[in-house]
C-alpha cells in the first residue's frame, strides 16, 4: 500500500534490514567537518519524494541566486530510500552533500559515523537559532551529545476530533486518557459513530503502545537499565490499548497509520490518536469527507505528561567534500527568517516557537497551535541502533495480545524476555 503520510510508511523490518547494512559494513567515514579548499561549485541533495521534498525544491531556484552554487536533487521513494543513502556511505564517494531521513535511523547513522556532527556550524551560524525551538526539538537530532540532524518537520501524535460529533453529544475535548475513552464509549453508544481510531497494526503498532507505556508512568527500561515493559504500569497502558478495540471499527485492529487516518477521513469516526503529518490528508476537502469538522488538540495526558514525537531530519553525511557548501544551504532554508517560506511551498510544519506563534500562520493552519504544548512534552522514539529490531519485537507481542492469542501479563513476560536479550546487542 502506498503511505499517505507526510514521512511515508515506517516499517520496523525496513530499519532491521538498514542496521544490518551497517554493522556489516562496519563504516569508518570520519565524522569531523572539514573546511572546503574553495568554494563548490555544485551540491546534491538526497531526498525522500514528499510535500517538504517538493517544497526544498521550490525553493532552490532562490538560493543558487543568492549563492551561486548549484543544487542537484536526487529522489529515491522512502521504501529504499535509506538503504540507498547507506550504500552511498559505504563507497565513501561523497556522492551526497545534503540527505533527508527519518529520525529512527539517526541513530544507526551516526552511530557508524555515516554522518557529520552539526554543533559548530549551529553555533557559529546568525541565522539558524537553535534557541527557537523549545529543549526537546534541540535534542531530537542529536545521539550521544551530538547533533546529527536539523529539525525538517515536527509531527508529534495529537488528538484529531469531529467537532459536530462532539458538539451534538455534549463532549468536551479529553484532558486525560479516562476522558478519551468516555468520549469514545458514548460515541459509540450513540450510535452516531465509532468511538475512535488508532493503529494496530503489529509493524507499526509499537508507536501507539509506547505513547501508552510512556503516559501511564512506565518506560522501556529503568533507571538501571533493566527492562521493564511487563511491570504494573506497561500491563495497565496495554490493557488500555485493548479496551479502545471496542470502541473502534472492526478494521482497526489491522490498521496502519495511513489505515487509521483513511478510516477517520471517510467514515463516521469520533475521534483519532495520530500523526500531526496527516494533517494534509485530514484537512483537505479533496481527501476528507469531513474536513470542515475536524479539529485538533494535544493528546490527553496520563500519570505522566508525554508526547511522542516523529519527524524527518536533514543532515550531511560523513563523506561529503563540501560540508561548507551543504551547511550554507542548510543554514539558508532552515533559517529562523526562511522557515515559514519553505511551509508557504508546501512543506510540513516545523515546531520553531516562532512559527507555532505566528498569528498569520496560526489563522492559515489552525492545527499547527497544537505543536507548541506537544513539542514541550515531548519526546522521541528511543536512540537505539536496536530500534528496529526493538519495535519488531514489541508489534509482534503485542498485537498477540490485542488478538487474544494470549494473556496481557503473558505477552508482556515474553516481551521482556525477548528485549532483555535485543537491548544487550551494540
């Protein structure tokens, strides 16, 4: 199925088999930032067929105005688009100066050294502003202390909702996840709609449980490193997890994020848990049945008050002869001045406090005030070069679970067990 999605359609088994290319490849590209002997005078871009790609290349005419220097664009669909860039890496050719990619491969990027650090051009630069965007954006492309990638979008899980829905059964937006679930018990029991969406899908449905995990005070691991998905809090959020079952379409239980999003847009749904990024999709009368009902607000909150975050980076891989001429674009298309430019061309927002702010964007895009509070209760997916193998493991167990082909307490035991022995792996 072709994704529908700002980023395309993640798949744990497409990370599993990136990392694999790696640690056989066992890279040795230098990371540091070499100064460029004399100006390029060409660059080439890599990216991932997208809005914001398109959006990048709308833009490009202006800066090789400004700068001279030529920017080439190469597009690869996300299905190969990092097994690509990680051939690229491993010939050391430099044939890529600038590459698109999607933050769960930073950290099998960077941990191999397949890219540049980014630190000293993000502090030398005027224009950038690291300091626009709120602690958890300044963090979400770096690994080990290092910043490996610049925020190219901010798409945080938000709550999306029929506002006639709500408006005629009397609900008030969910500040907590009892709340949601109440919404989406007397919607259902109207029988004006389903009750609500998520994704269950076992390659994808690790994203929605650790928002869970994470919102009923649990965690991957604890202080010490153990591993803890089968404690009390873990049993609780996936317990939850399967109650929604019987507030949702049938559908759902197999459903993707581009599943969920296509039942919510053409179906009498309530309510739905996912990706700021579809707000392409939601919003547009073209692709929504219900666009001019739908609203959006920041995810109710739990025990603890999380909210993930996904989103694409950019960066410069290791091997690039002409790192100084890809931060000069970097620096200019990103800058704190450009950044509304490149969302006016189409491209996804990113979460500057300056943009999720501004009055003239906010009347454009009333969604976009949601990223403001989610950015600020943020946090991505976990930083591990065993993520992949992670999530697979996690979908798997519990999509057993919410099929009841066994026991919640029994499923999360053999997950433990499983990721005991993943998470010791480098």
């Amino acid at each position: 199925m072709k994704a529908i999605s700002e980023r395309g359609l993640w798949s744990s088994k497409k990370l599993i088999a990136a990392v694999s290319l790696l640690t056989i490849a066992a890279l040795t590209v230098p990371g540091g930032v070499a100064m460029a002997a004399q100006k390029p005078s060409s660059i080439t871009v890599f990216l991932i067929p997208s809005p914001t790609a398109d959006a990048i290349k709308a833009r490009i005419p202006e800066f090789e105005k400004k700068s001279g220097i030529k920017v080439k664009t190469v597009d690869t669909p996300y299905d190969s688009a990092h097994q690509k860039m990680l051939l690229s890496f491993q010939s050391k050719k430099g044939s890529y100066d600038v590459v698109q990619f999607d933050n769960p491969y930073l950290a099998p990027f960077a941990s191999q050294n397949a890219l540049a650090p980014l630190d000293s051009f993000i502090k030398a630069s005027k224009t950038y502003d690291i300091k626009d965007f709120v602690k958890p954006l300044q963090e979400y492309g770096k690994y080990s202390g290092k910043t490996y990638g610049l925020n190219l979008s901010t798409e945080p899980l938000i709550l999306w909702y029929r506002t006639d829905i709500y408006s005629k059964l009397g609900l008030s937006v969910p500040k907590t996840w009892a709340q949601y679930l109440e919404n989406a018990q007397k919607i259902q029991q109207s029988g004006e709609a389903d009750g609500q969406v998520i994704a269950n899908n076992s390659s994808v449905n690790s994203w929605w449980w650790l928002q869970f995990v994470w919102s009923f005070g649990g965690d991957l691991t604890n202080a010490a490193g153990k591993v803890i998905v089968n404690n009390s809090a873990a049993v609780q959020a996936t317990d939850y997890m399967k109650s929604l079952l019987a507030v949702s379409p049938k559908s759902a239980i197999t459903a993707n994020g581009d599943d969920a999003t296509t039942l919510f847009t053409t179906q009498n749904i309530g309510q739905m848990i996912n990706y700021s990024g579809y707000a392409p999709v939601i919003l547009d009368s073209k692709t929504s049945k219900f666009a001019a009902n739908i609203a959006a607000a920041p995810i109710p909150v739990g025990k603890a008050d999380i909210t993930e975050l996904t989103g694409w980076n950019i960066g410069i891989p290791a091997d690039s002869k002409k790192k100084e001429a890809a931060w000069q674009f970097l620096d200019w298309l990103l800058s704190k001045e450009n950044t509304p430019k490149l969302m006016e061309a189409g491209a996804a927002a990113i979460g500057r406090t300056s943009i999720v702010k501004n009055p003239a964007i906010l009347k454009a895009s009333p969604y976009i005030a949601v990223l403001g509070p989610a950015s600020v209760s943020g946090r991505r997916l976990p930083a591990l070069t065993t993520w992949g193998q992670i999530s697979f493991e996690i979908g798997t167990n519990v999509q057993d679970i919410l099929t009841n082909k066994t026991t919640t307490k029994a499923g999360l035991d053999k997950l433990a067990a499983q990721l005991a022995k993943t998470m010791k792996k480098k």
